[in-house]
C-alpha cells in the first residue's frame, strides 16, 4: 500500500523511550500531565477514539492512546524547549488518516452530520429541545438520547466521504526507531 511521511512533536521523553525499549506509545499519564485541570474533558473523547481507531488499525501490544500527526510539514508548529519533532516514514497500514474538521467537531462533543440535510434536521431537534449550546449535550445529562445520537454521530470521523475541512490529520499507535527519518530539535530549523 505504500509509505506516509507524517511530522509529530512529541516530549523528548519519547526519544528516550525509543532508544531504551526500541518503541515509543502514548499513555494515559502523559494526557494527564499534558492537559492538566482540562484532561478529563479530552479523556473522554480520547477514550472514545482509542476504542473507535482500533477497529480500524489494531493496537499493538502496550499501546493505550493514539499519537497525534501531521501529514504536512507546514501544519507543524514551532518547538519548545524539552520537545522534538519527529518525521517519519510509515507503512500506510499502520496509519489512520481522517478529517481534521470532524477531529474537531468530536472535540467541541458535537454531532458530525453525514450531509447538509442531516445537519439541518438535527439542528432543527436541537431548537425543539431548547439546546443553544451544542457542547452541553455531551457535558450535563441533561440530553441522555441526544447524547448517544451525538456520540453515534462521531463513528463518520473514520468515513472518508463525509468532509467537513479540507484538512487531514493522522494518528498512529507506536513510533518505531525504522520509521524515524528525522529529529528535530528546538535550536533547528525545520
């Protein structure tokens, strides 16, 4: 199926992981660590997606949580000290490439509607049960059935035919040191 040349900035502590045990995977402490106060709200939806995304790449041995990749350069941002910036060349099997814009909907607990038609008509049930702010469907239980339609609703992120950007992301399972092509460094250049 080819190769996919991703960018991924991880915690240098990834480079050190790789280098000690020969693969690196993203677990539930580090979420934790990086979202502080906040990561019980991105908790859900990662939990969410990790269940999700294994149906569609299974998850080696020791993976808990999917790594976050770019499928362009320019999508990267800048280091910060105690970071690296990985590129990698992978094998297209072991990749999950999807819609940036639905990834964002899930974020926000939205529902991601499978076609304009969809989205006025859920719109429409989100006006009968008075909902002005979509997020709260998924942050009270005050809407349990709209929940699970909304939840329903993010099993489109992994069909390719329903767009809400024109942007893609990708997430993969492990980083092994064969796919590392390069490492950077917050003194480089990219």
């Amino acid at each position: 199926m080819g190769k996919i040349t991703l960018w991924t900035t991880q915690d240098a502590r990834a480079l050190k992981e790789i280098e000690a045990k020969g693969v690196y995977t993203a677990k539930l402490g580090s979420i934790i660590e990086k979202y502080d106060t906040c990561s019980d709200v991105y908790l859900h939806v990662y939990k969410w997606f990790s269940k999700a995304a294994n149906k569609v790449v299974p998850k080696p041995e020791g993976a808990e949580f999917p790594i976050w990749a770019a499928l362009e350069k320019e999508f990267t941002f800048g280091l910060i000290d105690g970071h690296v910036r990985f590129e990698l060349e992978v094998e297209s099997e072991n990749v999950i490439v999807f819609d940036t814009g639905k990834w964002d909907y899930i974020l926000n607990y939205w529902y991601i509607p499978k076609d304009s038609k969809d989205n006025e008509e859920f719109e429409k049930k989100l006006r009968e049960y008075g909902v002005r702010n979509k997020s709260q469907i998924c942050m009270t239980n005050f809407y349990p059935i709209l929940r699970r339609e909304v939840e329903k609703s993010w099993e489109r992120l992994f069909d390719p035919s329903i767009r809400i950007s024109g942007e893609d992301q990708a997430t993969l399972w492990e980083i092994r040191p064969e796919w590392i092509k390069n490492v950077y460094y917050p003194e480089q250049k990219l």
